[in-house]
C-alpha cells in the first residue's frame, strides 16, 4: 500500500505594478513632505501665514478697515518673500540628496530615470505654491469682506505670489543639475540679489529692468482709481509663468531627460518668458497718461456726485459709496458751528495727482473756491482728523488756500470743532499732528497744504477738548462771529471758550 502525498501551492500574489507616472507622484509627494523637516522651509512659512493671519485680525492702523481692493492685491505679494528663498535652498539640497545618500533606498518606489527624479523634485514644489495662493486668496477676500473695502483687485497681481514661490523652488532644481554643490545655492541667492541691485543701478531703474524682477513694488501714500493703475500685471504674470516653465524643462533637461515634449516644451517657455518680458516693459500707453492727466486735472469729468442733507459730495466711481461716511463727519462738525456755518452748503471733492503714477507722493494744492473741501482717496485712521480738520477750516476761513495762511486764534476753534466730537478727542489730536505731539507748536495735517499750530493753541484745544463738550459748544455758538473773525489772538479766544489764557502772545506761527 502507498500513500501519495498530494500539495497544493500556495498561490503568490504579483506585485502590483506602478506606472513611471505614479511613481514621479509619490516621489514628488514624499519630497513635499520631507521639505517641511527643513528649518527654514518650516519657519518662515510658519511666520508667513502667521503673520499674515495676524495682520489681518489685529489690524495696526484704522486705515485697514477701509481698504482700496486694488492695492490690496500688491500687498499680497511681499509676504511669500522669505518662503521662496527657503524653499529655493532646501530643494535644491533635497535634489542633490541622491548624490550623497541614494535616495533610491529611501522610497518605496520602482526604480527610475534621473530625468523623471528631477521632475519629482519640481513637482514637490507645487503644494507650497498652492498653499501660497491659498493664503493669499484669504486675505484678499477678508479684505474685499470688509464693509469699507472699495475698488477692484487684479488675478494677474494676486498670481504673483504663488508664482514666486514656484519659480523658486524649480530654479533650486535647475540649480542642483547645473550645480551640483550644497554650497552653491547660498552663493547663488546672494549673486542673483547683487546682480538685481547692479541691474537697476546700471539702467536707472528703467522701466523695463524693473519688470525683469519677479515682484514689482510701487507703493504710494494714495491710491489710485483702478483703472489708472497702469500696471502690466498680465504680461508680468504670464514672463513669471514663462520662467517658471522655463526652469521646470530646463532641469529635467539637464536631468537627462532628452524627448522631443521636452525640448518643445522649452523653446514653449522660452517664447512665453520673451513675448510677457517684452510686453511687460512698454511703459504707460499715451491713453493711460491723458486718462490720470484728466483725473488729476479735472476729476469733476470723472466723478459722479451725490446730495446729502445740505451738502454735494463728488467722488470717482469707486468711491461713491464711501460719500455716507463723509457725510457723517461734515455732519457732526456742523452740527458744533455757529452762524451761517451750522447750514452752509459745502462741495467736498475728492482729488488726486495721478500724473505721476504709483512711484511718487504728491501733495495737493489747496482750492481757492468758497466752500469747497477736498478728501483723498484714503479713509480711516489718521485720515479721519485730517478730513474733520479741512472741513473745519473750510467752515472758519471761507476756503482752503485762506485756511491754509491762518495763524490766528481762529486755529482754536477749527481744532476744537474738527476733534471734540471724536471718540478719544486728545488722541485725534495726537494723530493729527506731524509730530504725535500734544504739547507744543506743530503743524496739523489736512487733505492739502498743512495748518499750523502754535504752543499757546496748542494748550487752549487740549483744556477746551477736556470741558464738557456741551459747555464749549454753547460759547462756540454764542461767540461765532467773534471766534471767526481774522486776526483773533488766541488769549481772546481762550477768554471768549472759558479758557485759561495762554503767557505771551501765542500767535506766531513756526515751521
């Protein structure tokens, strides 16, 4: 009798077999998390989306509460600064990984072409830079949330950030395949901030150098209508796209890889970086120039005005919801003045100089026509008091030009009506002065030429701006004609408002 013994083998599962495409997307995904082991890499991104969720929950300026939607897309651009040059020392280093350790042994991955490990690398890039537009389309939309937010803001400015921070990161591979050092990117940073520098030096900071840079700051004191920005954030977009496409072929290129798609995909990049250089460095177009000639010169051709109580307020087209807050300021310094200034009709223009687009600051002549008030295109803050002191001023001397000459005791009364109906009076003063001063002679900022104040006006407001308000109020109105008149000393208008009167005269102006 035998005995056949009878097996059965076991059945072994066939490893599942990846496609070169998915094993570049693995390899891409465990370098973007590895980036984050890296200090820099991790701190400043860390201080990048923390201070910008500081900045915009804990604002440091009232201004923020009524934001121009058209600067607001620049701001996003200078936060991922820090974040770039991390993510371009790291990756780079990541890259150069393979040649000191074998990254092949670190990744459950099939093995592959070091062209295909170059594209890993770049694509690893890509998370941070979605995380950039993430971050940046955060702020501009609590921003643009915002119940004082005006204007229009551009999604070719507000690609630049993400934009930067991508290009960044492929140059730190094209970097590592060109040069094949650790020591390298450091130095690379350092030469690129040099060779920018002697750049704009060597061509006068023309307009074309100045594109060439992958974020363009032109920040000025006051904003402009939209329209008048005049920036070429399209063309700068698309050159930055062109160069991000430009490093990303050219690294897997010196990767090894060597495809037609790749070399196409090159020469691609390179005639889209030439053509947004190229269009990008034009300058102002003749129509732009004679649209902020004829904002600056004539804004009334542009602006639309609305009635409110007694007075018209005129305002370029953004703006124009924003004429119900000035309303409400004009309002309550009337509602302090005596005479035919408590019901006087007044024309509040809101003015720019946009001749010299966004590199320059300048200042506003102030009108010679009766009544007439201007205001900026800035609210909230500082802006606040320097408006209430314009309108002051405009309902005491007739004016601008004329309140701008004052040096009288008529300065008490403007600064009395323009901050006493504020909520913190002594700090409104504070604001409004050059100098954050209260004591002292200073000059008081308004929408045009600055008013002055003397030491002795100086100590008057702030003993009338602590009396009950409805004291001073009565011996405004009862004294307006006295309070008005030019030439007033300001000893005469502390006795007339139950001040102290001030040692020596008090009426000459300095600064």
């Amino acid at each position: 009798m035998s005995a056949v013994l009878e097996t059965t083998a076991t059945p072994v599962a066939a490893p599942e077999r990846r496609t070169p495409w998915a094993a570049v997307i693995e390899l891409a995904r465990f370098e973007a998390r590895q980036q984050l082991w890296f200090l820099p890499v991790f701190a400043t991104l860390l201080l990048y989306v923390g201070y910008t969720g500081w900045r915009l929950l804990f604002p440091a300026d009232g201004m923020d509460a009524y934001p121009a939607l058209q600067d607001v897309d620049r701001a996003t651009q200078t936060g991922p600064a820090l974040l770039g040059i991390a993510l371009f020392v790291c990756v780079n280093r990541a890259a150069l990984r393979d040649r000191r350790r074998g990254t092949d042994r670190q990744v459950d991955v099939a093995p592959m072409e070091p062209w295909r490990r170059t594209l890993a690398h770049v694509l690893s890039v890509v998370p941070y830079a979605v995380l950039t537009a993430l971050v940046v389309l955060g702020e501009f939309t609590w921003q643009a949330l915002r119940s004082g937010a005006v204007g229009h803001g551009s999604p070719a400015e507000l690609a630049v950030g993400p934009l930067y921070v991508l290009l960044c990161g492929t140059l730190g591979v094209l970097a590592a395949r060109l040069v094949p050092s650790s020591f390298a990117a450091p130095l690379l940073v350092v030469g690129l901030f040099a060779a920018a520098l002697f750049l704009s030096a060597g061509t006068n900071d023309a307009e074309w150098s100045r594109w060439l840079s992958p974020v363009v700051s032109e920040n000025s004191r006051d904003t402009l209508p939209s329209d008048l920005i005049g920036r070429p954030a399209a063309w700068h977009a698309l050159y930055l796209t062109g160069l991000v496409l430009l490093a990303a072929f050219g690294a897997v290129l010196a990767g090894g890889g060597r495809t037609r798609v790749l070399k196409a995909g090159l020469a691609g990049a390179l005639a889209l970086t030439l053509a947004g250089a190229v269009a990008q460095s034009g300058g102002a177009t003749p129509q732009l120039l004679a649209a902020r000639e004829r904002a600056s010169v004539s804004p009334e051709k542009e602006q639309t005005c609305v009635r409110r109580e007694t007075s018209t307020y005129c305002a370029f087209p953004e703006w124009t919801p924003r004429t119900a807050t000035w309303a409400k300021v004009v309002h309550e310094v009337q509602s302090l003045a005596g005479g035919t200034a408590h019901t006087q009709p007044l024309l509040v223009r809101q003015r720019i100089e946009a001749r010299y687009g966004l590199d320059s600051d300048s200042a506003l002549l102030p009108s010679a026509d009766p009544h007439r008030v201007t205001v900026g295109t800035a609210w909230g803050g500082n802006r606040v008091p320097e408006f209430s002191a314009a309108v002051a001023s405009v309902l005491v001397a007739g004016d601008e030009k004329t309140a701008g000459e004052m040096c009288d005791g008529r300065m008490v009364t403007v600064m009395w009506l323009a901050l006493s109906w504020q909520d913190d009076p002594t700090q409104s003063l504070r604001n409004v002065r050059l100098d954050d001063s209260l004591s002292g002679s200073a000059i008081v900022l308004a929408p045009t030429d600055p008013l002055s104040m003397t030491a002795a006006q100086t100590a008057v407001v702030r003993e009338l701006l602590g009396k009950p308000r409805s004291d001073v109020e009565a011996a405004v109105k009862a004294h307006w004609t006295q309070l008005t008149t030019p030439k007033l000393t300001t000893a005469d208008a502390a006795r007339l408002l139950g001040a102290a009167v001030p040692k020596g005269g008090g009426d000459k102006c300095e600064g």
